[in-house]
C-alpha cells in the first residue's frame, strides 16, 4: 500500500512539471493507440495530431521523424521529435504511473509479445515479407499469393492462438484473504489490481480482434477462446472511466 501510494504521489507530481506534449499519429486504433491511451489513463494533457499518409511523407522528407515513422512524440517547446512506439509507451508509462518498476519485465514480456504479432500479422495486409522501408515508406519485398496465404494461416492456427495461451499464464492473480480455493480468482490484470501498459497494449490489439478486425489477416475473435483471462483485462480496459470516454469522444474505425 506504502508503495503504490508513493507512485502516486510522484506521479502527480511529475505530472503538474510536465511540458506540453503533441503525439504524431495515424488517424487509426492500431499500434500507436495504447500510446493515446497511456497519456490518457495518465492523465497527461496532449495535443492529438492524426496524420495522413501524404502528411507522414512530409514529415519524413523534412527529415522530423527520427526513425522515419509515426508514432512520434514532441515534449515542450523543443521541435524535435521522439520514436520508436516501445519507447514512447514506456515513456508515457513511467510519467503516468503506469510502468512500475516491480513489475517491469512482467510488462515488457508482454508489450514484446504484442509487437511480435503485430510485426507478423501486418505482412499479410502489406503483402511483404518485411515491413516498411524506413526512407520510401513502401513495403518491402513482396510475397507470392501463397506466402501471403501462408502467413495468414500461421498467424491465426499457430501463432496467436499459442502467444495467447502463453499470455494468458503471464497475469498476476491476486488472491483475497476471504477467498478459498473453490472460488474463482477475481478478474485481475497482468500485475494483479494495477492497470499498466502491458494490458492497455493487449486491449488496444485484443478488441480489435474481437470485433473481427484481423480477420481479414487470418486472425479470427476465437484465438482468444481459451484465455478468459485476457478477454477480460481487454473488458476492464474497455471499461476503464478515461478509456471509455475516450473510446466515445474518438469514434475512428480500426484502420482509419
């Protein structure tokens, strides 16, 4: 109790010193999202910039985007630009609260997890083997039909659905002094009671699944059939008071 009410604290210190902040991203609910959530359930004030693709290339022409792609992150007055997604997340973590120390290779393990099936997932749509060239933007090397068939297979009969089961076993369950062994464990997420960026990550790529984004990739809502647990950190999430207002207050489709 004496730690989490000194995080706060030093939280809400660290808050009111803060500078402003501008978060440079696509107007979509993929990747970058748990970011705008994680300055959100922070309780960080940002200015929200939705960028287009053409306006991303210029950008990058200017040579603002340090790695060539959104998101990116600007902190005060200083025009220069922050990336790298984990980077950010981990950032707008600590400010917020969100990332603590005692549970930190819990939170990586799973925010690395999450990046994992996104990075695979994300060829099937782009039709390449890697992802986006970091001066042109372009996918890069492209794939045959059946690659590309392929890869949508794995993704949605092996590798989600093995990740998930693996997952599933990562969150915390905090037991009550009053429970006994033949009750159920409450719905906890990963590091038991605390939200952090590890279950703003999952909910931010579980919904969408849920709601039959992915499909199109290979990854159906039943990859997640045998983890109640994490459908229902992705449930609490989605209920969460910041969350839910900011889910109504930005209606965006998944992809934009």
């Amino acid at each position: 109790i004496m730690q989490t009410a000194l995080r706060l604290a030093t939280t809400a210190a660290t808050q009111q010193q803060l500078p402003k902040l501008k978060y440079y991203y696509l107007d979509k609910r993929v990747k970058g999202e748990c970011i705008r959530l994680a300055l959100v359930v922070g309780g960080m004030p940002f200015e929200d910039i939705r960028c287009s693709y053409e306006e991303v290339a210029e950008l990058r022409a200017q040579g603002r985007l340090p790695f060539s792609q959104v998101p990116a992150l600007q902190i005060g007055d200083d025009p220069t630009l922050h990336g790298q997604s984990q980077a950010l997340l981990r950032w707008a973590g600590r400010m917020g609260g969100l990332y603590p120390v005692e549970h930190q290779l819990r939170i990586d393990a799973v925010t690395d997890t999450v990046v994992e099936l996104y990075e695979h997932v994300v060829k099937v749509g782009y039709g390449s083997a890697m992802t986006r060239h970091p001066q042109t933007g372009r996918p890069m090397v492209q794939l045959s039909d059946f690659q590309r068939f392929e890869v949508a297979r794995n993704c949605g009969e092996v590798l989600f659905p093995t990740r998930f089961r693996q997952l599933e076993k990562q969150v915390l369950v905090e037991q009550s002094s009053t429970s006994d062994d033949q009750r159920e464990p409450p719905s906890q997420y990963f590091c038991g009671s605390q939200l952090t960026i590890a279950d703003l990550s999952l909910y931010v790529l579980g919904s969408a699944i849920l709601d039959g984004a992915w499909e199109g990739n290979g990854v159906q809502p039943e990859v997640l059939d045998d983890c109640p647990k994490l459908q229902n950190i992705i449930r609490m999430v989605g209920e969460h008071p910041a969350v839910k207002e900011w889910n109504a207050a930005h209606p965006c489709s998944w992809f934009g």
